[in-house]
C-alpha cells in the first residue's frame, strides 16, 4: 500500500512517501468487527502465516499461532500482518531510494529512526485505507508485544483487546547493552562505510553475523542450550556419534553450539540489512511508555481501556516473566480487564514462536471468548 | 623465572622454553608451609595485591583480598601469584618469539593452546624451584577456581586447601557460547590476518573491544545494570542532570551503558593481546575434568584429598551457584571436608573481586582456621 502524505516521526523527522507490505488471512466480516493486526518483532516481517505456493519452507513466522483452525482462527478472524517502515521485507526501508537524494542512491543510514509510537500511526493508517475502524484485537510478541502495548495507548478507541507476550514495558540496561554491541560489530565492519555500503558494492556480513550470534544467545535459555547442545562435540556428531578427544584449537569450530551459532550467523548476514538492524533495535531501546511519566508505569497505561492478555515464559531472561507482571500491576493499578499466563516453557525468549500447548491453549481460549463478545 | 625444559601439553604439543613472570606477598616461613598459590582468570596477572612504588592505579586485581591484615594475610601467608602461560603479561605467551621460527617472528597463532592442567603443571615446576613441596592452600576465582579444583585433582599431595570462588567444573553451553562469539568478533576483524597480525604492524582492535563488550555484560547483573546505569541518558549526565528527549541515533551513544560498555572495550583493546584471548577462552571452554569420567563429577573428584572452600554469589548467572553446588555435591559424595558459602551479592560475578563483608568474613575466617591448622 503507497501512502503518499508525509509520516511526521516522532524524532521530527519524517518520511517523505512510503509503502507498507502487508498480508491478510481470512475474510473481513461484513460489520468489519473480526479484524485481528500482528505485530512482528526484529527480524520478522508481514508474512505471518500461511504458505507461498510452490515455495518450500515459507511458513509465515507465526504460522503455528495463526490460521484456519489455530489459536488465532482465521476461519473467524480477519488477520493483518503488516512489515514495518525501516524494515528490510517490502516496506520503505533502509535499502530504498531515498527521495531527497539527489543522484538515486538509497537511504542506507539516512533512513529516520522509527520508533514504536510511529510505526503504530503508520499501522493505524493502513487500517484506515482497508476500512477498519476498530480491531478486535492487536497481538504481537516480544517487540511486537510493545507495539500491542502502544496501541493500547495511542488509539484505546480503535481495538478491544490486546494479546502482548514475552514483551517489556521497556528495556533494560542490560537489554540495550546486547543490542550496543550487536550494534557496535555491525557499525565497526569496515564494510559498513557509515551505513552507506550499499553503494561501495558490499555488506557488513561479519558484523552481521556477530550480531545475530549475540541475539541467539539471547533467545535462548541455558537450559535449552545444554539440553541441545551441551559440550557436544561438531567432530563427534559429523563422524563417530561418540566423543573422540579434543581437537585444541582457537579459531575454527570445536563445539557444537559453535557451529549452529556460526550457521544462524551466516544464514541471518544473507538475508538481513544492517541498517535495518540499526534501527529496530534503536526502536527497541526507545520504547518505554512511562519516561513521560516520570517512570510511573501505572501513570502512563490509565490512558488504556482495552482488555488484555499478557504471556510470558519462566526461562526468558531476556524478558524475564517480571517485566510482563510489572505491566499487569500497572494495568490492574488502573482496574483494567487483565488475563495473565506464566508459561514454564524451557525455551527462553523463543518460546513465544514455538507452539507450547498450554500457551496455546490460553491464547486459543482468549480468542474464543473475543469471538464470543464480538458475535462471530 | 626461565624454564629450559620443554613443558609438555595436553594437546600433544609442548612449549620449548618458556618464563613465568610472578610475585610473592610476605615471607616464606622456615618450613615452608605457609604458601598460597593465587591462580588468576581471563585478563588478570601475577600482580594480585599490592602497588607498584610511584604508579598509581597499580593496585594488584585482587588486593581487596590479599594484603597486610587482609582475608589472606600476608603477614602469616606467603602469598605467590603466576602470570599463565599463553597470557600477555610477562610468560611467555603469543607475543614472544617463537624459538621455532626460522625468521624470528612471535608465535601469534602459532602458539598451542594450553589447558587448565597444563597451567597447573607450569605453576608446580614453579614451586619445586622455589622449593616449596607442599602449599597450605590454591585459590582462585572464575578460572582461577578451576585451576584450583585442577590442582586438588592433579597434584592432591601437594596442598592442604582449595578455596574455589564463582566457579564451575566446566561451562555450559551458554557459557561456550558467549565466548564463541567474542572469538569470532576477533578472527573476523580484518586486522586478525590468521593471528599473526604483529607482522602487519596492526592489531585488531575492533574484534577485542566486541569481545571485551560481550564479558563485561556477562560480568554484572542485570540488577547491577539497573542499578549503576538503568536507562540514563550519557547526555542528561553530563549536562544538566535531568533527563532531555531522545537524539534518535543509531550510530553514537545514547544510553550511559553504552558508553561504560564502549570504555571498556577500548580500554581493553589498548593492552590485551588478541590470540591471548582466543587461547584463554578456549582453555575454559575445554576444562571439564569428568569428562574422562563419562560425565561423573563424584568420580572425577575422588582423587582430590585436600579441604575445600567453596564460595558462590546468587547473582552470578555466568557461574551460578548452581554450578558451585554441583562441585559441592561431588564432594560430599566423596566424604570430602567441604565449607560452601553463597553470598547474596547484587554484582554478578564480578562480585568475586568485590569487597564484601560477607564474602571477605567467611574467607577469613578459613583462612584463619588454615593458620591454626598449619601452626602458624
């Protein structure tokens, strides 16, 4: 969708003309009452669910989570899934002309941070051009979830519920100081010529890999990483099945875990743009509803009336299952209609992705009664 | 201290001749059974306590600890601290020449990869040249522990007391992980060229200062974090006080944390030689004395004889005190004279190197039992 009128951004810049990708499952209902928005996290896009014809592996992100028949029931809901601006998958971007340039080249590191607040008036636009007044629901996970949060708080008219799993009211300095370095490695590439490789004809792919490598580690929890991988040695699985000795090397793979890391790596340098990394986790560091508040959470979520269902997972040590009680506190601080579920999944952060049948079951169930409420 | 005889590794390999920079604190009593071995971690030296005269900022890494009237009491003790082999601060180490190199270049890479028992090994050959057979007691923390828990295993006649601090008896996967990453982050910088960089005249400061980052996080707590840097602005601190709006960048410091992580990997990078830090790494990646035990800890500690200190902070989630209660464990399975302490520290791990009164009574105080138990 090409919207031709400016985005002012919060930052007082502004995007001059954009496109946002976006995709849709199921059918709008005739009093347009079953529209459900997903919100993606960092390396995500619109494709949410579902498969490209004729391509193998393209299951959308969130495919597990929506669909005909699963927990958010598309057979029901009208699901939206729109890539965000600055990211790398359709949407304006990064790797766009930028249109103030005056010989063509893109933006590269001139793209404007975006933040949170901004991606949620682009979203709210795109609804207004697909019609859609009020939204049943906005859900999303992890950084998704802030953008579910934000909601909640920019348009409290516009949706009655919100789903908001393993997210933060905002980050922590711990939280910042991973996507610091992740950004650090990206930037000292001395392939990213201050953001402006594109035209140098190269990719800051180490940096790339070293930040992806890092956020691995952070989606995953110890016990999951032992349970996968422990001390298992490459050389033992690839030949013997057994344990043969070391091998006394600094540089090249020992360990299992090294190798996957170094795969994850790889893969994550072909596909995604560094500027784009840049600013997602700019706008992940950013986001925190209560600085106008002078810290005061409650303070700053009075101005949501919607219902929610927050989610988080007891081995997240990246968004520790008390980040998502302090924003059930503010919410019930303010006597808002608030479910909650603290899943013992092993899976750290990424357990948000992975089809635990008790997560599943709550989200299936919220939906469910939204169904119910709404008259589908 | 100049060794003439190669020293043979684990590996295979063996270091042809080598030196061992060291320092002592107090005296050496008549019978000599007053000596402690201090084993250092990743970046620290044989300068454990004390100043250099006319330096200031020469304070030894652990003189809250060791010193006149501290928990290790030099004026009882004799206190020895060892540079490890590999390291860059006086042993020999990557930055030396190698005696096999037919035009005189340092090892670089070149160097082979030494383990925890080899260490163990150096540091006993030390001894028997300063004559002294039997230690009252090993300590160390983080590596430092593991060489501890070597020597009780290794040379179980030659010491009355391992005191073990925010260690583990091996790293998980997580741990290996975070490693894996920092090592990348400095093969990858084009300044690395293999490891032998010296010849280039460059050092690759990009990788080390990605790598000191990634630590440093690892080191503190994420209440630490919150505590010392939370989500302060660097501009608000060093201008008004308050805090003022965002300056939406992606590339400069924004947050406080981002500038103490970006000092101290520059700080870092000035001094600490790169292939050091690949070998140092490695060596905790590969210290797992069960190993050879199939996995059996209880059985891998049946050698060790001697009384244990073990001594853990409830923060500390790269050694948590779960690791240190598995060493604990394997201990009492073999009927050993274990004490275990955990200190409910806000610092992480690095609260090892901290002064805490509890951590520094309980230290003391067995310290004080060793001096009775000794006669001294």
């Amino acid at each position: 969708m090409h919207f031709k009128a400016a985005l002012p951004l919060r930052s007082g810049a502004s995007v001059r003309a954009y496109d946002l990708s976006y995709e849709t499952y199921g059918k709008l209902n005739a009093d347009k009452s079953n529209a459900v928005l997903i919100c993606h996290a960092l390396n995500a896009s619109h494709h949410v669910a579902g498969v490209y014809p004729g391509q193998t592996k393209s299951e959308g992100w969130w495919d597990s989570m929506v669909g005909p028949g699963k927990p958010v029931d598309t057979d029901r809901f009208f699901v939206i899934g729109v890539n965000n601006l600055g990211s790398c998958f359709g949407s304006t971007g990064p790797m766009h002309v930028n249109p103030d340039s005056a010989d063509g080249h893109v933006y590269g590191a001139d793209f404007p941070v975006v933040t949170v607040e901004d991606w949620v008036h682009s979203q709210a636009l795109l609804l207004d051009r697909l019609g859609i007044q009020t939204l049943a629901a906005v859900m999303g996970g992890s950084l998704g979830g802030m953008q579910a949060t934000a909601w909640t708080l920019l348009y409290p008219g516009r949706l009655l519920r919100a789903v908001v799993v393993a997210s933060a009211p905002n980050l922590t300095a711990e939280n910042i100081a991973f996507n610091e370095v992740a950004r650090r490695a990206i930037v000292t590439d001395p392939d990213f010529h201050g953001g402006h490789f594109y035209r140098h004809g190269v990719v800051p792919k180490r940096g790339l890999r070293i930040a992806r490598m890092i956020g691995h580690i952070t989606y995953l929890s110890d016990d999951v990483m032992n349970a996968k991988f422990g001390r298992e040695l490459r050389r033992a699985v690839a030949q013997t099945g057994t344990s043969p000795d070391y091998r006394y090397i600094t540089q090249e793979v020992e360990f299992q875990i090294e190798s996957y890391l170094r795969y994850q790596g790889d893969k994550f340098a072909d596909y995604f743009d560094a500027n784009t990394y840049l600013l997602i986790t700019r706008t992940l560091d950013y986001f925190d509803p209560a600085r106008a508040y002078g810290g005061n959470l409650s303070q700053a979520l009075a101005r949501a009336t919607c219902k929610f269902l927050l989610v988080s997972f007891v081995t997240d040590w990246r968004f520790a299952p008390a980040r998502s009680r302090e924003l059930v506190k503010a919410l019930l601080d303010n006597q808002r209609d608030v479910s909650y579920a603290e899943i013992d999944a092993p899976h750290g952060h990424d357990a948000f992705l992975m089809d635990d049948p008790r997560y599943h079951g709550v989200v299936r169930a919220y939906f469910a009664a939204l169904a119910a409420e709404v008259g589908l």
